[in-house]
C-alpha cells in the first residue's frame, strides 16, 4: 500500500510542474509581444496604408474610360459619375494641352498633356464637319492607351490603359486632315474628381 501511495503522490507533482512550467512560457510570450507590440503598429498602419493607395488606383478606370465617354461633349467619366458621385470643373490653367507638328514628318503632331498629377485621362481629336482620319500612334507615344469606339466620324479618342499618377503625357498623332482638327481632354484627379473642357 506505501507503494501505491508513493506512486499516486507523486503524479500530482509531475502534473504540477508541468503546468507551472507552461504558465511561466506563456507569461513570457504575452510579456515579449506586450514589450513589441507598439513597434508593429507603425508598421502595420504603413502596410494598411499602401493596400489602400493600390485598392483606389485599381477602381480608378482599371481599364481605362468606357466608349461612351468619347460621345459626350465634356467627357464626363461616366463610371466615377454613377458609382462615386464624381464631380467635375472647368479646367482653369490646371492643365495645358499643345498640339506641335513635327518638322519632316509629313503629318505627324505631338500631343502633350500635363499639369496636376492625375490617374485617368481620355484625349480626343475632332475633325469639325469632315471624316477624321486621322490616328494616334502607339509606338511612338511616351505613355500606353487604348482606343475608344467613338460613334462620331469625326472624332478619334485614346484612354489610359495604367491608373497609375502622373502629371503629363505625350501621344503622336498622325494628321491625314490636312490640319483640321481640335484636341480636348479630361483628367481624372482621384475617384471623384476630374477636371474637363481641357483645350
């Protein structure tokens, strides 16, 4: 009978020891991660930071503007409209548009669009009263677009393919209307800004 009472006694402490060994492990962790802990935030407000900027560039005309907004006469950006309340101005020396022939090239324009950064941006070329056959030229232009399936004859419109920010453009548009024609532009300042009428 000591034997077996021996045995049953001593159980309990094995147990015992076990357990204050782990209370003492996990003070020990919940101490550390208390002592590090403010270090963290920082960084984590950093890396919730950056996934936001990317959340907005990527809802920022991803794709670039819809083909109806080459047939509006402002231009509105109609997604930002309808599914941000975006609101527009008038542009007031925000930006300049230039429109300068290329000495030699038989027709070529360069097209720069510059001012306050910007994600989005449609441009486009109207030829008034005629058939515009005119197109802008991917390979020599400093910044990619997509062309935009205009209903009017004469108009030729490119978007942004990259919501990226930036604060100017260049597109070389080769002129087969002997000159006839008005650049225009919009720009998307953030998902509910932009400023048009940009001549």
């Amino acid at each position: 009978m000591k034997i077996v009472n021996s045995v049953h006694c001593t159980a309990p402490r094995t147990r015992k020891s076990g357990n204050s060994s782990n209370n003492h492990l996990q003070n020990g962790l919940l101490s550390s991660f208390i002592k590090i802990f403010p270090s963290i935030i920082p960084r984590m407000l950093v890396v919730c930071g950056l996934v936001t900027l990317l959340a907005v560039g990527s809802m920022t005309w991803p794709t670039g503007a819809p083909d109806e907004v080459c047939d509006s006469v402002l231009m509105k950006p109609t997604f930002h409209v309808d599914n941000y309340n975006a609101t527009g101005v008038n542009n007031k020396n925000q930006y300049s548009l230039t429109a300068e022939p290329v000495p030699g090239s038989n027709g070529k324009v360069e097209v720069t669009l510059k001012g306050n950064s910007f994600l989005g941006f449609v441009v486009r070329a109207t030829t008034p009263g005629e058939e515009n056959l005119g197109n802008f030229i991917a390979e020599e232009s400093n910044v990619k677009f997509k062309t935009l399936s205009c209903k009017n004859v004469t108009d030729v419109a490119v978007t942004h393919t990259n919501p990226s920010s930036k604060s100017s453009i260049t597109l070389m548009w080769q002129d087969f209307n002997n000159g006839n024609y008005v650049f225009q532009a919009t720009t998307l300042q953030s998902l509910n800004n932009y400023v048009m009428n940009i001549f």
